[in-house]
C-alpha cells in the first residue's frame, strides 16, 4: 500500500515537473540539481557536527619525544636557565605552583601565551608552526624533566 502511494506520488511529481518544464532535457536537469541539493546539505550538516564533536571531545595523549625536540628547538631559549622571568626547569619550587593548575591550564597558555607576575609567556613560545600537540609535547615534557606531575 505504502509502495504504491509513493509510485503515484512519484509519477503525479513526474508529471508536474514535465508539465512545468519547458522540455524533457530542462526536466532531467531540475531533478538532477534537487538531488545535489540534497546531497550538500546532507554533507554539510555531517561535516559541522563532527568537527564540533572533535573539538570539544579533543583528548591529548603525551608523546615525551616529541615533546623534547620541542622543548629544545623552542623552549630552551627561555626555560633552560630562566630567562627573562621564565621558570627554569631545574626550579622545582615554581614548577610545582605551575603544576597545580592542570594540565589544561597549563595546555591553554602555552598556546594563547600567559602574563603572570614574572614576566610575558609569549603565545606558543613564539613558534607559529607549532601545532596543539607539539605545545602539549613540549609542557608534558618541561613537567616530567621539572619531576612534577601537573593536577589534570
Ligand atoms: C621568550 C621566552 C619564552 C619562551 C621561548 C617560552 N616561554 Fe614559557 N614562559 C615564559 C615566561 C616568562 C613564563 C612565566 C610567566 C610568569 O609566570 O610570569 C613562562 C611560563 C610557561 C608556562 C607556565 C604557564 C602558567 O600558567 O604558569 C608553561 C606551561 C610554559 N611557559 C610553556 C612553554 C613552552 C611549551 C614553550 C615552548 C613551546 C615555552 N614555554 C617557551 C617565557 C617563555
């Protein structure tokens, strides 16, 4: 019953588009783009969810290695010895106040930089080609070569 329901509303949609439409070339192209309307749309709604989902669902796993090629392509110049109010890695006592704010915190500000009462942490340690994971490399690094262990 429900089969032939749409058979007919098919041919009744057939025969309007036909009797709408100059000729049956112009008809093949109106279904044809209503198709591809569909199909966009249905893309588009499947693509914004899940870079929505990615992003806020983004869970970072620590890779030390890379986190100290960061460490000393960048970091170095500033964390090594604790220049211009950075907090050297040998200085414990600073590094495990830094700890006690999470790892997020601490993820954050690596890559949005951070002004705090010693000095500027510049965004990404000035590094542009620096991506989120490399920056989370980097401070899962300091953290572990500090021999603290960051609260999240
Ligand atoms: C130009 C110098 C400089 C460079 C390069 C630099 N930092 Fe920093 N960083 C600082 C300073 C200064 C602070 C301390 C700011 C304060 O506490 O007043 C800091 C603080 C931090 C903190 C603690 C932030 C907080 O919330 O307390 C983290 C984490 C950090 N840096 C990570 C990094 C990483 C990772 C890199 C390399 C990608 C890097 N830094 C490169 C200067 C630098």
């Amino acid at each position: 019953m429900k089969k032939l329901f749409a058979l007919i509303f098919m041919v009744a949609m057939g025969s309007f588009l036909l009797s709408g439409c100059a000729g049956n070339g112009k008809n093949h192209k109106g279904e044809s783009s209503m198709g591809n309307q569909m199909n966009n749309s249905m893309m588009t709604n499947g693509k914004s969810t899940s870079s929505v989902s990615s992003k806020e669902g983004k869970t970072y796993t620590a890779n030390l290695d890379n986190g100290s090629k960061v460490y000393h392509k960048v970091c170095i110049a500033c964390h090594m010895t604790g220049v211009a109010g950075a907090p050297a890695l040998k200085d414990k006592t600073r590094w495990t106040e830094i700890a006690a704010k999470g790892m997020k915190q601490l993820h954050h500000d690596a890559i949005n930089g951070f002004t705090g009462k010693h000095g500027v942490m510049p965004a990404r340690g000035s590094c542009t080609d620096c991506s989120d994971q490399d920056l989370y490399d980097a401070v899962s690094y300091m953290l572990k070569t500090a021999g603290v262990t960051a609260a999240k």
